[in-house]
C-alpha cells in the first residue's frame, strides 16, 4: 500500500501551510521591536549612512567576525527589507530541508512531498529552542538562522549527487558551479563557530562515500570542501575572536571544559535531546502507524541521509562543549537536523488513513497554536515599543523617565524585555542623552532579567 498521489490534495496542504506561514513572518518581521544587541544597530542605521563593507570590516578585526553579523546590521537597514527578505528566507529553510530528507526539490503535485513539508514544519514549529527568538529577533536570525539556511544550502547538491549522479552539460557549467560552491562554501564556513565542523564532516564523508562507489569526483564537490574549510579558519583565526566576550572566546578548548564539570558537559550534551524531545511524537504516531500497515520501503540513500542527520546533530552538540558561551539558540540547529531525521522517517509511514488524518490533525493544531502566541505577542510588543520610542524621543535630555515594562515576557516566542536589564537601561539613558531610565509595572521573573546574548 502506498499513499494516493493527489495534485488537488497535494496543493492545498501546500496552501494550507505556506500562506499562513508567510503571512505569520512578514507580520512579525514587521512588528519585532528593538532589543538587546539589537540597538547598536538601530542607533548605528539612525545616525549613519549604510556601509556593510566598513561595517564588516570593522566586525571582523574587532568585533563579531561572523558573516552574520553582517547580515544582522543590513537586517536593521531602514524600510521594508526586513519584511520583504527575511519571510522568504525562514520559509526556504524548510524547503532546504525537505529538499535534504528526499535527495530531490520537492514538487508542488506530489502528496507525499507536501506531507514532508508538513511533517518538516511541525515538528521544527513544535521542537525548535526559542523558535519564536530566532525567527523575530533579528541578532539571532542573521547570525544563526541565516547561517543555517546557507549551510543548508551548501549541503544540497551533496545529497542530490548520493540520490541521483546527474553530470553537468559542460566543462563551463562546471566549473561555474565549482566557483558557486567555493564562494558559499566559504560564506558557510564564516557563519558559526558550533556548526562549521559538522557541516564540514558531512561533506567529507558524502565525498568518501562518492568515491568508494566509484563515482569520478567533481570539482565542485573539492571545492565546497575547501570553501568550507577556509572560511571556517578565518572565522576561528579572527581578530575579532581576541576582543569579542573580553577575549572569551580564545580561552584554551581544555580549560573550557574543564571549567564546566563532568555534570555540565552532560548537561551540554543532552540538553540538544530535551529540546528535540516534542519531535519524539512522529516517532510515536510512526510506530503504530507501521503496526496497522504501513511502512514503504526508503531509498538507501534516503536512509543514509537519516543517519547522518542524527550523527550531525550529535556532531555539533559535542562541538558546544569546546563553546565558552552557551544557550537555546546554539541548539536550534542539532534540534532541526533530529526534526528532519524523524520527518524523513514518518511520512513513509503513513499508509493507513487512520495515521494521516491523525497526522492532519497535529500539524494543525502545532501551526495555528504556535502561529497564534507568536502574532499576540508582536502585534502587542509593536504597540508597546512605539509608544516607548516615543516617550524616549521626547523626553527632555538630562531628565529621569519612568517606563513600563512590556507586557509580553520572555518565552520560547519573544527574547524577553531589555529594559528588565539596569544596564540595558543605563546604555539607552546614554544614548538618548538622559539621566536615567526607571521601569514601572510587571517585574520581570529571574529568567527574564539574565545577561545579553549574543
């Protein structure tokens, strides 16, 4: 028994999940108010004409020297860039990534390719660490979610070559596409310190299998490799890494994890397994989906690529031990590879029709829950960031100024109110040119009142 190919079905679960996603993005894309490292950029953007390559430059010999710090300043740059581009983007990522699990794009009138894409999407929606954060607050959409789409990127004409070997129509193409692959391989290679190891280990290893079923090696597959290993050294040999934490990031790797404990190296480990852990529901609806029938047969490669995205996951989990920052953010990444590990399982799965409408059923109530808390909270932090613009605008310079706090906390959907931080404050009273700033109204809990993260 297989699953009923549908072009009808096939295009309104597409529909289904596309068109409010894309809506849910660009709205809070548009209402994410200013927080955090996010100020820099907007005083930056406010008082200055846009230079990305002075503003690169300066990242990178004494700052941030990932290419996401880059994308997040151009993220601030005034209209509706934002909007526009970074929606399209987030919703590329789970394209990437049922692209990945098939070894192929996958097609708008296939039904089982629009049940991957569901499958995709719930599962990262429901077990991806601060979700919400990475997607609406923009520090960590360019340097991270940004990131791992350009890795997602690089990785997938590796997994097209171990579906389906296609050589390209000429030498010119070829070599125009090794060129490709050496400049994004080096562009991924400069997106995160925790990620670039893994992603480097996968392409070797999808080269060691190419040769070893005797595949004549392409110049492109030598040359994402070697992108990718440029751009990771000159990530890890910036000047930048010397300043960025007070020189923290230079600590020796031993001393990391020595100063962490045998108790928090574990924690470190396993914390990528408690925020996969909601995904664990496919595996569950998988099993007694197969017990009543179901269960196709999965290409070798497919099954591989399984593997593979498990070990990656547990690849870069291993990698944040070496990390001397840590945080749910660092995290999104192994989650999502778990998430399509299990998506690429599932979808195979569901033959029986019990199973689908089951499966119908959780995707969802995952989307329009998740959708539903993250459209609250920005429209109302939009309301409440414009009024504190204001209030910061037009208050007498060397006067003291009471605000409320927001009204929306931290979450696993918004990165929490800065003005909760007495030195967040202390910055904003600077800028503006006042001499202090009090908060009024809700107190914020413990979690709510941490340090900055970057």
């Amino acid at each position: 028994m297989t699953i009923p190919q549908s072009s009808r079905a096939a295009i309104a679960v597409w529909a289904a999940l596309v068109v409010p996603l894309y809506m849910v993005c660009v709205l809070c894309t548009h209402w994410e108010p200013v927080m955090l490292d996010g100020w820099g950029h907007f005083a930056n953007h406010r008082h200055n004409d846009v230079h990305p390559w002075l503003f690169a430059k300066a990242a990178y010999f004494g700052g941030n020297p990932r290419f996401g710090q880059v994308l997040t300043y151009l993220l601030y740059t005034p209209g509706p860039w934002h909007s526009l581009i970074t929606p399209i983007v987030e919703l590329g990522m789970f394209y990437l990534l049922a692209a990945l699990a098939l070894g192929r794009w996958p097609q708008l009138r296939r039904y089982d390719d629009s049940l991957l894409f569901a499958a995709v999407v719930m599962l990262v929606l429901a077990a991806g660490p601060v979700f919400g954060q990475m997607l609406f607050y923009r520090p960590y959409t360019g340097n991270y979610l940004y990131g791992l789409v350009i890795n997602l990127a690089l990785l997938v004409p590796y997994r097209f070559w171990a579906e389906q070997a296609r050589l390209p129509r000429s030498w010119l193409v070829e070599g125009l596409l090794a060129l490709v692959m050496l400049a994004l391989g080096f562009v991924a290679g400069l997106c995160n310190e925790h990620t670039g190891p893994a992603v480097l280990a996968v392409i070797a290893f999808a080269i060691a299998v190419f040769v070893r079923r005797g595949d004549r090696l392409r110049p492109w597959m030598i040359a994402g490799a070697i992108g990718m290993l440029a751009g990771g050294l000159a990530l890890y040999f910036a000047p930048g890494q010397d300043i960025r934490y007070n020189g923290l990031a230079k600590q020796p790797l031993l001393d990391v994890i020595g100063d962490r404990g045998i108790g928090g190296n574990l924690r470190v480990v396993f914390a990528t397994l408690g925020y996969a852990s909601p995904a664990a529901v496919a595996l569950v609806l998988g099993w007694f989906a197969r017990r009543s029938g179901g269960g196709e047969p999965m290409s070798r490669p497919r099954v591989w690529t399984i593997y593979v995205a498990l070990a990656t996951a547990m690849l870069i989990s291993l990698t944040l031990l070496i990390s001397p920052k840590q945080g749910p953010r660092l995290h999104f990444a192994p989650v999502v590879a778990i998430c399509v590990a299990f998506a690429s399982w599932l979808v195979p799965q569901l033959q029986v029709r019990w199973s689908r409408i089951v499966f119908g059923v959780l995707v969802a109530g995952v989307v329009c829950f998740v959708s539903e808390r993250l459209v609250v909270s920005y429209a109302t932090l939009d309301d409440e960031f414009t009024a504190r613009l204001d209030a910061l605008d037009h208050a007498p310079k060397g006067s003291v100024i009471a605000l409320p706090l927001y009204s929306v906390g931290r979450s696993r959907y918004v990165i929490g109110d800065d003005f909760a931080i007495p030195s967040s404050r202390e910055r904003r009273a600077k800028e503006w040119g006042l001499t202090r700033i009090d908060v009024s109204g809700r107190q914020p809990t413990a979690a709510e009142s941490g340090e900055e993260l970057r």
